[in-house]
C-alpha cells in the first residue's frame, strides 16, 4: 500500500516537474523575443536621434547676427586731416548707418556754431552707395548760409562744431533729401557730408 502511494506521488511530482519545466522554457522564451524585438528597435531610435542631434536647427542668436549692426567708427569713410586742403575721402563700404553720424576730424578753437548760426563752410557732398563725389564747394569757394535753412542732417549736426574744425557727416535720407531727392542726390541716398567750419555768427 505504502508502495503503490509511493509510485502515485512519483508520478505526481513528475507531472508537476514537467510543468514547471515547461513553464520556466516558455518565459524563457518569451523573455528572448521581447529582447531581440527590443534590440531590433533600439537602432533606428538611435539613427533617428542622431539625426536629429545632426540637424542644424535655427537659434535666436543666429538669427540676430544675420541683422545688420550699428556702423562703428572703423565702418566710417576715412578722411584726411590737413587743414585748408580740399578732403580726401575713402569710399564707403557696408550698409549705411540708420541714424545721424557726426566726427571730428579736425577739432576747430575758433568760435562755436549754434542751431541759430549763419555759418560759412566749405563741404563735399558722396554719395553712400557710389562713393562718387555729388557736389564740392572747393572749386567755388566756401558758401554762407542761415543753419535753420538747411537740411535737417546739418541742423543737427553742425551745431558744437568750432570755427576751424572739420567735420564728418553721415545723413540718412530722413534727414537729407527724402525719397524725392534734389538735383544729383537720388531718392532715399544716404549722403556723406565734410565740412570744413570757416565762420559761424
């Protein structure tokens, strides 16, 4: 009797044996697919990462390099500095400033020019965009006018400036002659002005 229960739980623990064999194969097998399938995955997300990572993507500080920048003083036109000699002057180059530019030159000691000065002064006219000489009052004598009867550049740019000094100005078209220009400024130039300051009352 003893025996034959003996054979039952050996037949018994067999089949649960095998079961647990056959259980723990099918996780094992389960368990290698789902890592081969993850595997399998894992490379294209990589590439597309990479790809990703590789693009150059638009930043905002790229994007404002690309705008342009104030004129600095080294962008100006070069001008000489022999008083009582008509000016040499460099073409310029780049984009002109926006706004108003005014530099001494030559730094006058004679008597100084307010916004209700009548000056005398003698002055080249360039164009920006040519670097071509439009007028020059050299060849004819220095000319004498009233400040507030001038373009709105030499209003705001001559007054401070000394008798005897010399004077570079930048004038966008807003404070020259517009988008109508006048006899050899065209429309909407940004003008290059010398001025050489000879009296101020």
């Amino acid at each position: 009797m003893n025996s034959w229960k003996g054979k039952v739980m050996s037949k018994k623990s067999f089949k649960v044996s095998a079961i647990v064999v056959v259980v723990v194969l099918a996780a094992s097998l389960a368990l290698t697919f789902t890592h081969k399938k993850s595997a399998t995955s894992t490379p294209s997300s990589a590439s597309q990462s990479s790809q990703s990572s590789q693009a150059p993507q638009p930043t905002q500080s790229s994007q404002s390099q690309g705008k342009a920048s104030a004129v600095t003083q080294e962008e100006l036109p070069t001008v000489s500095a022999i008083a009582g000699q008509a000016p040499v002057i460099s073409k310029p180059v780049g984009d002109p400033p926006a706004t108003l530019v005014t530099k001494d030159i030559i730094v006058g000691n004679g008597a100084t020019a307010t916004s209700a000065s009548t000056v005398t002064a003698q002055y080249v006219l360039m164009s920006w965009k040519s670097g071509a000489v439009l007028q020059s009052s050299w060849s004819q004598g220095p000319a004498t006018f009233p400040l507030s009867a001038v373009i709105p550049g030499w209003q705001q740019g001559i007054p401070g400036m000394k008798v005897g000094g010399r004077r570079l100005l930048v004038v966008p078209p807003a404070l020259g002659y517009g988008a109508a220009g006048s006899g050899p400024v065209g429309p909407n130039e940004t003008l290059v002005f010398v001025v050489d300051l000879t009296a101020a009352k």
